[in-house]
C-alpha cells in the first residue's frame, strides 16, 4: 500500500495523462503537460511508477474514484466491508476485482448501498 501522499500524485499524473490525450501530439500545449507529467512522475517511488505504467500502456488510470458502489476501473460492485473502508474521504482501497486504486472522493459516501430487504421464503409460503 502506498501512502496517500503517493496515490495523490498517481492521481495527478493520470489526469495529466487524459489531459495529453486530448491534445495534438507535439504540440506546445502538449509538450508542456508531457514536461508537467516527467516532474509529477518523478516524485513516485519506483515501484508507484511501475504499478502506473502498467495501467498507462493500456491506457487506463492507475487510481480510479468510487462509482455508485461500483469500482470505476471494471465497474464490478464492490463487497460492503471494502465500502465501508471507503467511507473516510480521501480514503483509497485496493479493487478485490482489477487491483486498481480505488479513491474514496473529496467527500465521504452518503450512503453505502444497503442490501435489499430479502422476503424469507417461509413467509412467502406463508401468505
Ligand atoms: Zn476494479
């Protein structure tokens, strides 16, 4: 686990990244974020540049936000107890599903998706 000093800049250099990518390659405006992406990325471990470049040369982000109750990387549901470790903002979790960093957001979830209310089946039989 990273600190989240270090996920803050894995943070950083991917919207960077998506940035760059809507720009003309070569351009000044492009030249200056590549500049802007070599000091962010300089400020990683070795091993956050690694885990990033993974990510990064299949074009997906290295730390991703919480979606609904959904990872935002493979969009598959996270369990609850890995919810509630995201409750915290600013809190970041590892996805159980794509390894992918998982950011809580700048405000903590409202309400984490509670499981819907299941009929037992002897009261169904019941009724
Ligand atoms: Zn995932």
């Amino acid at each position: 686990m990273y600190t989240t000093e270090t996920l803050n800049v894995l943070r950083t250099l991917n919207s960077l990244e998506k940035e760059l990518r809507g720009l003309s390659s070569g351009s000044e405006e492009a030249q200056l974020i590549e500049r802007q992406m070599l000091v962010t990325s300089a400020q990683l471990p070795t091993s956050a540049q690694s885990f990033h470049d993974q990510f990064a040369i299949r074009g997906k982000p290295s730390v991703v936000s919480i979606a609904g109750s959904s990872c935002a990387g493979c969009h598959l549901k996270l369990p609850s107890g890995t919810l509630g470790e995201l409750r915290a903002p600013g809190r970041f979790i590892v996805c159980p599903h794509c390894c992918i960093y998982i950011w809580s957001g700048e405000n903590a979830l409202e309400e984490i998706a509670a499981p819907k209310k299941r009929i037992s089946r002897k009261r169904i039989l019941a009724l």
